[in-house]
C-alpha cells in the first residue's frame, strides 16, 4: 500500500512539473505580427509615451449630436455660393441650434435648403405645387416649408414636431432633433442636380490639378539630371582653361556660371511656387473631409481647418471632443504608439500635415 501511494505522489508531481513545463514554453512563444493594436504590450526597452492629453467636451450641443452639426456646416461652408449663404463660424451655427427661438441664421439656412429642392423639380417640388404654395420662403412662411418637408421625410421622430412647428414653437424643438432636421436636409440637398453638378466639375478639376503637378514634378526629375551632366562638363572646360593659362576664358565661364545658376534658382524657386499653388487649389476642392486615422481603441480623429480644431469621434460616434492647441497636438503625436498598426498610420498623417495642422490651432488660440 505505501509502495502504491508513493508511485502514485510522484506520478502526481511529475505530471505538475511537466504541465508547468509546457504552460512557460507557451508562455514564450513569439507574437506573430502584425496584431490588432489592442493586443500590442509594451516592452521594457519601448520608448517612453506621453500620456494620451484629455479631450476638450465644452460644446453646447449634445455629444452625440457634434456630427451632424459638423456636417450641416461643412456643407453650408462647402456650398454656399450655390445656397446663397454668406460664410459663419460654427459657433454660430451652434449658438443657432440651441437658442430657445428662432433666428435668422436657422431661417437663412432652411430658406436656402428649400430653395434649392424646389429648383431641382424633385418630390418636395412636386409636393410644393400640389399644395399649391408660393415657390418663395421668407421669413414668416418658413415654418410651413419646414411642416411640408418633415410629412415628405415620413420619419415619424421628425414627424411627429410638425404640430409644435406649426404653433409657432420651433424653438422648443429639442437640440438634437433640429440638427437631425437639417441632417435630412442636406441628405436631400446632396441629390440635387445643382449639387452633383458641382462635385463633378471639383472632381474634374481636382484630377487635371494633379495631373499638372504630376508632370511638372515629371519635368523637374528630368532638368535635374541634364543639369549635373552640364556642371560637369563645365567644370571639366574650366580647369583646362586655368591649366592653358586662359585667365580671360576663366572669368568668362564663371560669369556665364552665375548668370545660369541665377536663372536656374529663379527657375526652381517658380517651380516650388507653382507647387505650393497647386497644392492649395486641390485642397480647395476638396468634396468633404476625411479622417486623418484612428487610434488604437478606433476613435477617428478629423481636422478641420476652417474650425481650427483636431476633433475626436469615438468608434460608435455617440460622443465626441476636441484638440484646440499646439501643445495638445504635440502631447497627442508623442501618446502614439508606432509599434501600433492604426496608431502609426495615424501618426504619419498628423506628421504630414503637422504645419497646416499647428498652424491653424495657433491662429484658433
């Protein structure tokens, strides 16, 4: 019996050692990478990162609604020749949404919204002219234009404020549900022929930019290399003119030296002019803003430089904050970690556009 009972400890202790055994050895098996950013683990030899700067929440709206409140501006921003409406900041679209009564900023941009339905001859035209309104909205009209595209919407939790805008009481509209009014608007408004029209012709433009700068870039490559053959030759016809003893032929050569190297600086000086111009007419043909990337917990991050802010939307978009100074972006550049798939191809954006970036939250501060 003791003879058993000892076989049967040590069998119990050999089958521990060994399953410690293999539990270490998967313990230091290698990471296979690349990995999702989350499942990245610092080392000991990583540099140092900053800590990530907390996010700035001072706005008026309700978080969950800063993105349509965003995209209304920047549609209002991107096409307001078209809508007739005079450039605002967003603060002021902001300060619009939540005053309790309404304003002439909120009717401008409704009147504009409308007006430009009604030239497209689409659903809210034909519903327009079977009620048989006036093809004009002004100031004291407005809400009734309002009333006539919240029944064409058919979205009941717009639907169901038709009876508090027709008394008269917009502005006890909830926050939210305003700007998902006018989030419908400008859905609509995106439809239009005038609209469309306008995209394509930035996107046409946008292309034949590009395809210049291209084939300037093209040439440039192409000047270089002629240019070192010539230096070469020139120097090569310089030391046999000192070892000739031709001081005149010297002289004259360094002359026409200069003259060429002056040319040749005014020359690419023009060039990098032309570059920095085209640069900034793509740019401002730009449809719509895109995210500069996300971070490891997929947060978008997306500048914009009308605003002047670096502003941060969470990965289900119901909440949103801001960067508004040059030391917030520099901790934020320096919180990232490269080692991180998302968080590098994020980094690289932010180092590439880090002038205009800082530049225009310093003009903001």
């Amino acid at each position: 019996m003791k003879k058993g009972r000892k076989r049967q400890e040590n069998g119990t202790i050999q089958d521990g050692r060994k399953k410690l055994k293999t539990d270490e050895e998967q313990a230091y098996v290698m990471i296979k990478y690349p990995i999702d950013d989350l499942l990245v683990r610092p080392n000991a030899d990583d540099p140092a990162l900053f800590k990530r700067p907390p996010l700035a929440i001072d706005f008026r709206v309700p978080r969950c609604s800063v993105g349509d409140l965003l995209m209304v501006w920047d549609f209002c921003s991107s096409f307001g020749r078209a809508l007739n409406l005079s450039p605002f900041p967003l603060t002021d679209l902001e300060n619009a949404i939540c005053h309790k009564e309404s304003n002439v900023l909120l009717v401008e941009i409704h009147a504009a919204m409308f007006h430009l339905l009604m030239k497209d001859e689409g659903d809210y035209f034909t519903i327009l002219q079977n009620k048989k309104r006036k093809l004009k909205v002004s100031s004291v009209t407005w809400a009734e234009y309002l009333c006539d595209f919240l029944e064409m919407t058919k979205n009941e939790e717009l639907s169901t404020n038709i009876a508090t805008v027709r008394r008269g009481y917009y502005g006890l509209i909830d926050t939210d549900i305003k700007l998902k009014i006018l989030r419908e608007l400008v859905e609509e408004a995106i439809q239009t022929s005038a609209i469309r029209e306008i995209l394509s012709d930035r996107v046409d433009q946008k292309q034949v930019l590009n395809a210049t700068k291209r084939e300037n870039t093209r040439k440039d490559k192409q000047e270089q290399n002629p240019n070192t053959e010539i230096a070469m030759k020139k120097e090569e016809n310089q030391t046999d003119a000192v070892q000739g003893g031709h001081e005149g032929v010297d002289e004259l050569v360094r002359g026409k030296e200069n003259d060429k190297s002056n040319i040749s600086r005014s020359r690419t000086e023009g060039k990098r002019h032309l570059v920095r111009h085209l640069e900034t007419e793509i740019e401002k043909l730009s449809i719509c803003s895109s995210p500069l990337g996300k971070d490891k917990q997929y947060n978008r991050y997306w500048f914009s430089k009308r605003e002047g802010r670096l502003f941060v939307e969470t990965a289900d978009s119901r909440e949103w904050g801001h960067y508004s100074t040059k030391e917030e972006l520099d901790v934020l550049m320096g919180s990232l970690n490269v080692k991180r798939i998302r968080e590098r191809a994020l980094k690289r954006q932010l180092e590439k556009f880090y002038s205009k970036i800082s530049n225009a939250l310093e003009k903001r501060s």
